[in-house]
C-alpha cells in the first residue's frame, strides 16, 4: 500500500497523524472506517460504495498508512445531494433562494484516536477548503442523529432546519441541519489556531488550522 506521506496535500498533526485529501485507492479504507463506526451504534450501512462518482470528495487522517479518520464531501449537481432522499423539498427551497450547496457526510473516527477534537477540527477544516474556498459553496447542510444536534449547533453554529425523519440508508432518525459557510469563514479567521486558549472548550473552530497553515494547505490544494 503506497505510504500516506506520498499522497496529495498531506498537513501533519502533533500525534503524528496525516489529514489530506484521500487518493481513490483509500477510499475502500474511508468506507470501511465508516462502516464499522456505523455498526458500532447500530446503524445500518448501506450506500456506501467506493467508487467515485465525480460528486463527492474524501478527507481522511492516516497514522502511517491507515485511514483513522475520514469526512465526505459531496457538491451539488443534476443528481443532488444525499440529504434530498428524505429533505428534497428544503433543499429545494434553498437552491430556489440562489444559495450554492453542498453536503458533509460519513464522519468517522476510529475509537482508539486520541484527542479527537483536533482531529475532528482538522478534517472540517479540509472539508471546508474543498467545499467553500475551491468550489464557493455557500451553504453546508448535514443530516445528524438527534443527540448530536447540541454539539453541532454549540462547537460549529449550525442552525436546524428540518425537524427528524427517518432515514432509510442508517436506519435511524437525521435532522437536517445547516451551516452559513461565510460565518463560518469569519470564525476560522477569528479563531484557528487557538486550540490553547479559553475558548477551546466552547467551539471546534479553536481547533482549525491557523492561518499560515491554512494558506499553506489552500496553495498545495489548488495545486
């Protein structure tokens, strides 16, 4: 297996850890993290194919050559956006307003990774370069399980916007949830970076990139 230090846009963390953006042959690893996470709380897994299908890109954390962490990006187009199965007439509503979607989804993190908020802070980040500052989308929307709607409204200011409906592909209640992405642009400036202080406790955004390293992954990104 070619080793993660060769593949595109590699931003090292301080456990060692490599988040990037994952070249196809890692993406059967990013899907199967996913699955297992899934199955660890009982959801169902189903959609998760490997095969890229020019909508959606990967980011994923790697110790060594492991995939440990992983986050799907996914752009809007002719054929929607996952959320549309069960959310259409809101997304809908949305695209009618003249706002540029796209969609996080198969957050994974693998349960043995320490400090997991900077990872997970790390790979929004990269999710958010790809989806804001390269394809100048201006509205993220998620679908959460209910008990994590607190989390993603306190630690990254998502706002609910379709109240829980079942969705078939986990089997388990999702409630659409959406994120301004230029507020969002706002906090990184703010706060990236400041992981030590305070505020680390009260919002992810502390644990963004800062902003020389945020420009330094934007350019080896572009490229």
């Amino acid at each position: 297996m070619t080793d993660c230090t060769e593949l595109a846009s590699p931003r090292r963390l301080a456990n060692g850890l490599t988040i990037q953006t994952a070249q196809h042959e890692h993406w059967g690893q990013a899907r199967g993290l996913v699955a297992r996470r899934y199955a660890d709380r009982g959801y169902l897994c189903n959609d998760l194919s490997t095969q890229p299908d020019g909508a959606e890109i990967i980011c994923s954390a790697f110790e060594g050559a492991c995939t440990v962490g992983t986050i799907a990006v996914r752009f809007d187009d002719a054929h929607g956006l996952r959320a549309d199965a069960i959310f259409a007439n809101e997304l809908h509503a949305l695209r009618a307003e003249g706002l540029r979607l796209c969609e996080f989804g198969r957050l994974a993190l693998d349960h043995d990774i320490a400090e997991s908020k900077g990872l997970l802070g790390h790979l929004f980040h990269v999710a958010y370069l790809h989806a804001h500052r390269l394809a100048c989308c201006n509205l993220l929307v998620i679908e959460v399980n209910p008990r994590h709607v607190a989390f993603y409204r306190r630690m990254l200011g998502f706002k609910v916007h379709a109240e829980a409906r079942l969705n078939p592909r986990v089997n388990a209640p999702a409630v659409l949830m959406t994120l301004d992405l230029i507020w969002a642009r706002e906090q990184i400036g703010r706060l990236g970076g400041s992981a030590a202080g305070a505020q680390a406790a009260r919002t992810l955004y502390s644990y963004f990139y800062d902003a020389a390293a945020e420009a330094a992954l934007l350019a080896k990104l572009r490229q």
